[in-house]
C-alpha cells in the first residue's frame, strides 16, 4: 500500500510538472543537470566506463566533455518526457518535424505497411508521438513494459495520446496477425540488450562483444515489409529532425543476420558523429558471450 501511495504521489507531481511551458521546464533541468551529475553522480561509473569502452580512440578530457554533455541532454530528456503528458499535437510538429516521410506514406498509401527502427537517442519519446502525427496509418510501437504497473499505466498513456497503439514486446506477433491486410507502422527500438537467455546473436558494437535483438530482422523477413531506419537529429535545446532513411526495402533477398547489422551499424556512425545523445546511463554492455559463440556469429556475416 505504502509504494503504490507514493507511486500515486509521483504521478500526481508529474503531472503538476507538465503544466509549466519548456522554457520553464528547460531551467529545471538545468539545476537537475548539476544535482545528477555533480552531486548524485547518478550512474556515473557506469557512463564513464561506456564511453572509455565504446570510444577508445579519444583522449580522456574529450570522454569528459562528451559525458557532461550527456548528462546535461539527459537532465533535459527528462523534463521533455514529463512534458508529453500535456503537449499539443501543434507543439510536437513544430518541435518534432519528419524529413522525407513521403518515402514511407508511398507503401502505406498502397495498403502496405512498413516497419521503423529506431534507437534510444536524442528524444525518442517525443518521436513515437511524432509518427502517429504524421502518418495516416495506425502506429504501433514496441516496448518493454516497467516493473512498476502505475508508472507503466502512466507512460502508456501519455505514449499513446496521438493514436499510437503500444504492444507489449512478447505481443508483437499477435499485434501483426491482428493489423493484417490494413496500413500500419511497427517501430521497434533495436539498441537495448536482450536477457541472457535471448541473446542468440552477438556482433561487435562500439568496439565490444554485442548482444542484438533479431526481432525486427524476423518479421522482415516473414512479412517481407520493408524497413526505414528514423534517424533523429538534434538541432537545438527542445527541436529535432527525423531524416526517414529507407533500410532495407526488399528484407527477403538479405543473407541472415545482414539486417541486423545493417542498423547496429547505422546506428554506430550516428553515436560516433554525436555520442551525447546515445543513452549512455543503459547498462549495455552488462552480458559477456561465450566465445566460440561470439567467433561463429562473427563467421556467419563474414561469410553472408
């Protein structure tokens, strides 16, 4: 009783929070910025370890550099999620603008559907409100539901204010049977670790031994939809572009495993031309494989 009341609490004062504008928001995060980074150091030793790891070839002071602008992104990440619970559908287009989304309306304008890939990097939050904006199709986005079911109701709703349809990762083959035969946009986020039992691929990513989720891979190939990759730029405090870059149009002629690395390797050129958007604080990197299974994975993308 005790942890749903101060669950109850906590949605109550976020939802306080997303009444004040972004500029007010914005000066907020500024003084989280200094508590997170400077007196908590929220997750610190796990972020500095990343970067060391993932970037190897840039001297120490620019690792620092980059993981203060990390934390200062993250600090307003953080007041731009609270914010979605009360933004306009007027305010997410003109902060959230989509480049070259006629090359996806063109397949779902034929009835067909596509499928989006996407990374935990710059505001994605903002961006799965975006593509139910924008698109004239239903959109469901793929997530991994919270421990916690009142944050979870909570980010379900704001998530799906603009007709976005969540499902449940383990519901996604019963989503994709459901919207047969109408319109819809699958979007997948494709950087987070599977568990340790549903790494069944490892490559390298950022320079160390990576599980990936084959997922999007999967459905690709049984459904033959194509896939474009959303690549979010930022361009200011609070504005983004999404560039809709197309993937992989024809999943049923790749070699297996060659969509897989297609976007773990698009979205490594995206963190190293601007690592502090990447979610850094994630523990990526937390599963080991085991050798010989990391050297036949490794043989079989050689080879495709």
């Amino acid at each position: 009783m005790i942890k749903k009341g101060i669950s109850h609490l906590g949605i109550f004062f976020l939802g306080v929070l997303s009444l004040f504008p972004l500029p007010v928001l914005y000066i907020l995060a500024d003084g989280a910025y200094l508590l997170l980074y400077f007196v908590f150091g929220y997750r610190r030793k796990v972020v500095r370890e990343n970067l060391l790891n993932a970037l190897p070839d840039k001297p120490l002071k620019e690792i620092v550099l980059i993981e203060k602008r990390f934390y200062h992104y993250l600090a307003s990440l953080v007041f731009e999620v609270v914010k979605m619970n009360n933004i306009s559908k007027e305010e997410v287009k003109r902060r959230f603008i989509f480049k070259n989304k006629a090359l996806v309306q063109a397949y779902l304008n034929r009835g067909e559907s596509v499928l989006v890939c996407s990374a935990h990097y710059g505001n994605w939050e903002w961006g799965t409100l975006g593509i139910g904006l924008n698109f004239s199709a239903d959109h469901y986005p793929i997530y991994k539901p919270l421990t916690n079911p009142i944050f979870d109701n909570w980010f379900k709703k704001v998530r799906s204010r603009f007709g976005n349809k969540l499902i449940a990762m383990r519901q996604t083959m019963r989503a994709l049977q459901a919207s047969k035969g109408k319109p819809s946009i699958f979007s997948f986020g494709n950087d987070q670790a599977p568990s340790k039992d549903e790494s069944h691929y490892w490559t390298t990513f950022m320079h160390q031994p990576s599980s990936v989720q084959l997922g999007i891979e999967k459905i690709a190939k049984r459904t033959g939809q194509p896939i474009f990759y959303f690549k979010v730029n930022v361009l200011k405090r609070g504005f983004y572009e999404v560039d809709c870059v197309p993937l992989c149009l024809k999943p049923s002629e790749t070699a297996e495993f060659e969509i897989t690395e297609l976007h773990t390797r698009f979205l490594e050129q995206m963190i190293r031309e601007q690592p502090e958007y990447w979610l850094w604080s994630h523990k990526r990197w937390k599963y080991k494989p085991r050798k010989a299974h990391f050297s036949t994975a490794n043989e079989m993308v050689k080879q495709a």
